[in-house]
C-alpha cells in the first residue's frame, strides 16, 4: 500500500463525515439514555444549570454541545442509584431555592439569578444540598462539554491525526488548547 | 503422519513470533488461540474516533466494570475504546485467597496482549542474567548476553524500535530507529539530572512505536495520536496483525485457527514426546486432537504454565511435565506502584506546551546494585523508572465565563515517574490447579503469589531515590506516593516454567525445551528465571525467534 492512500483514506475515515457511524452509534448503550429519565422540567432545570457553568461565549456553550442529554444519559445508565438520587435531589433543591427566593423555576428567573443560587449551592450555604453536589454537578458538566463535538472542535483544537510530535510548541497563555 | 509439521499454541507476541519464524523456515505450522479473531484494520472498531463517539465518553459504568472486568479493569479495560481487547474475568475466571490478590489482566482475541501492550522494548543486560547465580535466588539462568544479543538485533530490525543509542552497559543499544523526541520539560529535567547526579541518566522509553516507515512490510510510522490500544491502521507499531502475523500468511505455511481453547497436551513418556495438542472449539465445545512433530507454547505466560500443568496422565493428578518438581513455582511480577512527581519552576518554559500526543515517554535506566553490592541499599538487584513530562491544561475553580477561558490556560510544566522493580523468583509463589472447573471443563488457575521484602525495600529506596532525584534537578512540589504493590499489575507476570541447565532444577533448557519433552518448545514468560527490571516483551520476541531457529534445525536434521 501507498502511504500517501492510506493517509488520504485516513483523512476521510477520521474526518468530519460521520454522520451514518454516529447515527448507528446512538443506538449502542453509552450514547443517548436507555429510557428517558428527565421531566420536561427536569430537562429545563438541568439545561439552565450547565449553560451557567460553561456559558456559550465566542464559542457555543453546554446546552448547544448536548450537554444535557449527556447528563440524562449518564444518569441513566451509568450511575449507581444512590449518586443518581443524589444528583436529582439536589437538583430539586435549586428547583426549590428558585421558587422560594424568586416564586419562579429555576430555568425562568435570571442569569444573575441562577448564578447567585449556583455560587451559594459552590459555597455548600443551601441547606438539604447533597455533600459536594455542586462539584459533581460541575465535573460532569465539564466532561460532558469537553468530550463533545462542540467542545473538542470548537472551544479547543481536535487532532485526530497529528502525524508529528513537537515537544516545543509555541504556545500563547489563553489561545485554544488541544482537545484529547 | 501429523497434522501439521508444528503447533503454535497462542497468537501473541511470542505465538507471533514464532507463527513467522516457523512457517518462514518452511514449516506448516497451526496456530491457535482460545479467543475471537481480529483481522488488522477491519476488526478497530474504536479507531480514529473522537471522545463523543465512544461508548460513555470512554468510560465502562462501574457496575459493568465490577461485574466483568473485575481483574482487566487494571489493564484498562474500563476503557470503552479498548474494553473490547479485554478477558471477560466473568465467563473465564481464576481462583486466589482473598488475602493475596493476584491481579491477572487477559486479552481474550487473536493477537493477545500485542495489541494493547505498553510497547516499551529494552534489551536485558550480562548483569541481570547473572543476578541469580550471584545472590542465589531461583534457578541460574544457563543463557548470557551474548546468547542472545544476535536474537535482539534480527527481532528490533523487523518490529521497529525508536530509541537513542545511549551508551548504558546496564541497558545495552540495539537496532534503533530515531527515537520519539523528548519535550522541553523533559530535556530541561535531564539537563539538570545529569549535571548534578553523575550515573542517573534520563533517556527516550525505547518503544516499538515507529518513527520511520517500513512499506515491505506495509506499515507506516506513527502520527502521534497515543491511542495504540485501539489497534492501529498504520501498523506503527508492533503486533501480531501489523507485523508477524502477515508475514506468516505470506508464506502461505499458516493455519489459524481462533475460538479454539488448548486445554493439555498429549504425552508419549517412553519417547519423552508431545503427541498431540488438546483442544475445545469454544463455540461449539466439540474436542478435538491436533497433532505435529514439534509445539511452541506460547500462550502467555500463566496459561502456558496453565495447560502444562492441566497435561496429566489419565487417572493422575501431576503433570507429565513436572519431574523437577518446579512447574508452576518461582511465579513473579514487577512491581510499580511508586510514584515520583514534581513542577518545573522555570518561567523560560511558559510559552512551550506539546503539539502531538506522543505514544511513549522517558525512562531512567536502573542505577542501584550495578557493580556489585551499593553499601547502602538493603536489597539486592534493582528498579527503573518510566515517566513522562507535560502540561496538564489549568484548573480553575467556579463556573461561568471566568472558568471556560481559564480553561484554554496550561497549568505549569510537570513530570512523573513511575517505578519498575525486580521481583525475586521465590520457590513458593505457585500457580496450581483447582478442584472448581471453568466453562469448558478446565480445572481453574489458582494463585498464590505475593511480593517479600526484597520488593518492598526496593519499593521504598525508589520512592527516597525518586525524590532526591527530581529535588536535585531542581524541580518544585515534589511529591511521592506508595499505592498497594499487588502481583500482576504490571502486567509482566512471569516464570512457572523456568529456564535452567540441570533437569532438576529448571522445566525448560537452554534453547526453552521441556527437560521432559524436547519437541516442546516454551518461549513464551512462563520460561523467565528472573525478571530484571525491564520490561519483558523484546526478550520473549529474542528467545522465541532464537528457539525456532534451533526447532526447525532440530527438525530438519531428524533429531526431532
């Protein structure tokens, strides 16, 4: 074999076009969740959530890469009961947080808003909030973003096939950086 | 008449190997393995993808993990780019005492363990062949350096070894392609090393990742996308689908067969010969006998020892191979739970970070015990390191816009290490059979192996050595950890079927014959009298191409 075809055929194997892959993917276990596990406003609560903690800025944010469903799925199918019950417990505790401060659901009152919840919810001060739910909720959020399309093309660089090794790449404090 | 003119039981790296050797040298030659096939290219269902196109973003559930890969987990099978590489310690399990874990991690497919290797490659040196005649632990190795340095050339130049000729009389050079190149934080670390701790030597892992092409053999050099577990279409680097198994087709002298469990061996006691190779169609559980005038057990190196100790006359409980009364025993690991790190303070270095996701790191080459006894080490023999320099990306707290462009930061440049122990051949770490029988009838492995003092002492000497080593270097929070030692973690299980001169002393001979069968040939771990500290697979691809070479000889004259 031609080294050249190999790596032309790799460009097209690794490249954009993976749209039929992916849509036969979706059916495997690991890609969307088994059977849905959200309320619809569940799904509003958990969308409003991550578009706070990675907000679309010049690039899309949490919602836009599918973050939510994500999280749906991983819910789902990969937790433990008992993590899963705490997710959604804490969840419904910023539900209620929400509706006690601002008579509103979570997803319907402000950024500003959300993020004064979210900041008390980091600083551990809302009462009945499962230890560390917050930082857990942050982790998956974070995973599931830079694990995304969206995140690995878009917010930072994707290399699907670097073909060299540079140990001494010029680098720019705050410039997009590689994807995994 | 047989079947075949030879049987290769396993498909891995030494199976491979001596699948090519034999059927090149003109042989007709089965070779089997007990798991699914794999064809090169087709069968990576994971290559190329990116993160979102992994089953769970790349992580098995736990639940899943516990309930299948209980023991491959610490391989990496939780992986989903790679779980599919793995034994399933479910449906083919293993037996120890619950006090002394043994860590056991399979593959279970055509190809073995060389598709998910660590690739590291390095020669062993006249000092660790001598070290059990030296300090009289285990069985005297009765092979040299020089026995086998010719084998090391012949098996580099065709699997493909980047590395740096460094000079190192307790890591000697062989047929290097150039090596992957370090990165500014591990050249900066090496600078100041070797100034101020004259014998410490920072060098390239020597790895059997290509950095030049081989179109003969229709492989290309790696592009540096770290993901070989996967399998890799290029063929940058070795395995039984890029490099021995095509050649063994082209010869057109090859037979493979998958799916096919090898559960003993037939035994002739009055010509001391291996009549016949017993196995189980794992799809269907038909039985059946192959024959062949010599066989090459090459299963990997527990299950090597497995079969031969499951080759029992009818009515008897002892193998057919055991008169030394040593099959089984001086059972062995490295041991590598030691973990060095620290930051390198130097501002000069901000505006570098990596373009490339390099499949291999660096290494320092074993420093104690290398002439003759160091006063001040309360072991004997010796320990590497292998490590990696590196940003991680920065790690800001919060959430909001401030935490997403922290992100596009790099944290600052770090490197870490990880320690490589030799552990002693003890008599009494055995694998023996037990009465609980698996799927296919097959009595189950049952360990009982654990690391001594010797392991431990050296364990902690790497971690004060590792230390001192990156604070005179100069780097900053430096940092250690001990995580628990258990046997076979690193995956470099070894011995049961030593190699020795006496008959008595040894399973194996010189050129890996059985004392007790001289056309079975055991080129796989499971003939290892000691361990060294480096890691093993280049040494089974030398004595699996050097006992081939002598079988086929043997063969050719009649004498087998």
């Amino acid at each position: 074999m031609d080294r050249r075809d190999l790596l032309a055929g790799a460009g097209a194997f690794f490249g954009v076009s993976l749209a039929l892959p992916l849509a036969r993917a979706l059916a495997a276990p690991g890609f969307a969740a088994s059977q849905p596990l959200f309320t619809q406003d569940q799904q509003a609560l958990v969308a409003a959530v991550s578009d706070r903690i990675v907000p679309a800025t010049d690039t899309p944010g949490a919602v836009a890469a599918g973050v939510p469903q994500f999280i749906e799925m991983m819910l789902a199918d990969w937790y433990a009961a008992v993590d899963r019950n705490d997710f959604l417990s804490g969840f419904a505790t910023l539900e209620a947080v929400a509706r006690g401060r601002h008579d509103r659901a979570f997803a319907a009152i402000t950024p500003a808003q959300q993020d004064v919840i979210l900041t008390d919810a980091m600083a551990n001060t809302l009462p009945a909030l499962p230890p560390r739910f917050f930082e857990h909720v942050r982790q998956i959020v974070l995973l599931g973003y830079y694990t995304s399309e969206t995140g690995c093309r878009q917010e930072r660089i994707y290399l699907p096939l670097p073909g060299r090794y540079d140990g001494a790449y010029p680098y720019a404090t705050g410039t997009k950086v590689f994807s995994s | 008449m047989s079947d075949f003119d030879a049987i290769v039981i396993g498909s891995g790296i030494s199976g491979g190997w001596a699948a090519k050797e034999l059927t090149e040298k003109g042989l007709k030659v089965l070779m089997l393995d007990r798991g699914r096939m794999v064809e090169h290219r087709k069968d990576y269902p994971t290559e190329g993808k990116g993160p979102w196109e992994l089953a769970y973003r790349g992580n098995l559930p736990p639940a899943e993990v516990e309930r299948d890969y209980s023991n491959a987990k610490w391989g990496g099978a939780g992986s989903t780019d790679r779980t599919h590489f793995f034994n399933n310690d479910r449906l083919n399990p293993y037996d120890y005492e619950a006090s002394k874990p043994f860590r056991w991690v399979r593959p279970d497919q055509v190809g073995g363990k060389s598709l998910i290797w660590g690739r590291v490659s390095l020669r062993w040196s006249q000092l660790s062949f001598d070290a059990n005649k030296v300090d009289g632990h285990g069985s005297p190795w009765p092979i040299g350096y020089d026995d086998i340095a010719p084998w090391y050339s012949y098996v580099e130049s065709f699997a493909g070894i980047a590395g740096a000729r460094d000079g190192l009389p307790q890591l000697p050079d062989g047929e290097f392609q150039p090596p992957h190149p370090m990165n500014a934080g591990e050249l900066w670390v090496k600078a100041r090393l070797e100034a101020a701790m004259p014998g410490r030597h920072l060098i390239n892992t020597r790895v059997a990742n290509m950095t030049q092409d081989k179109p003969e053999q229709g492989r290309f050099r790696c592009q540096e996308r770290n993901q070989c577990a996967r399998g890799c279409s290029f063929g940058a680097y070795f395995s039984t689908q890029s490099s021995t198994l095509p050649a063994a087709r082209k010869t057109n002298n090859l037979t493979l067969l998958s799916d096919h469990l090898v559960t003993g061996l037939d035994y002739d006691r009055r010509h001391k010969r291996v009549t016949g190779v017993r196995t189980i169609d794992t799809n269907t559980q038909e039985a059946r006998v192959y024959t062949s005038r010599i066989v090459f057990l090459c299963a990997s190196a527990m299950s090597s020892v497995h079969i031969l100790l499951n080759s029992r006359a009818e009515g008897g409980d002892r193998s057919v191979f055991d008169s030394s009364g040593l099959l089984g025993k001086y059972i062995m690991d490295h041991s590598m739970r030691t973990t060095v790190y620290g930051v390198i303070p130097d501002p000069a270095l901000d505006g570098l970070a990596t373009y490339g996701r390099r499949p291999t790191g660096v290494y320092i080459p074993r420093f104690r015990n290398l002439d003759g006894q160091d006063a001040d080490a309360d072991f004997v023999r010796g320990y590497g390191f292998q490590g990696e320099g590196g940003r991680r990306n920065a790690e800001p707290a919060g959430f909001g816009k401030a935490m997403k462009e922290g992100l596009r930061n790099h944290g600052p440049w770090q490197i870490g290490f990880n320690a490589f122990a030799e552990c002693l051949p003890y008599k009494d770490n055995v694998l023996t059979l037990s009465s609980k029988t698996d799927r296919f009838g097959m009595p189950l492995l049952v360990f009982d192996v654990t690391f001594r003092d010797n392991e431990a002492r050296m364990m902690n000497d790497a971690q004060r050595q590792g230390e001192a080593m990156l604070k005179a270097a100069g780097l900053v929070n430096v940092g250690s950890h001990q995580d628990e030692h258990v046997p076979g973690d690193a995956i470099h299980e070894m011995g049961g079927a030593c190699m020795g001169a006496d008959p008595r002393a040894s399973v194996v001979n010189k050129w890996n014959q059985a004392h007790d069968a001289p056309n079975l040939f055991v080129t796989d771990g499971a003939c290892m009298a000691s361990t060294n500290c480096v890691n093993p697979s280049l040494t089974y691809m030398a004595l699996t191409a050097r006992a081939a070479d002598r079988a086929v000889k043997l063969v050719k004259t009649n004498a087998l």
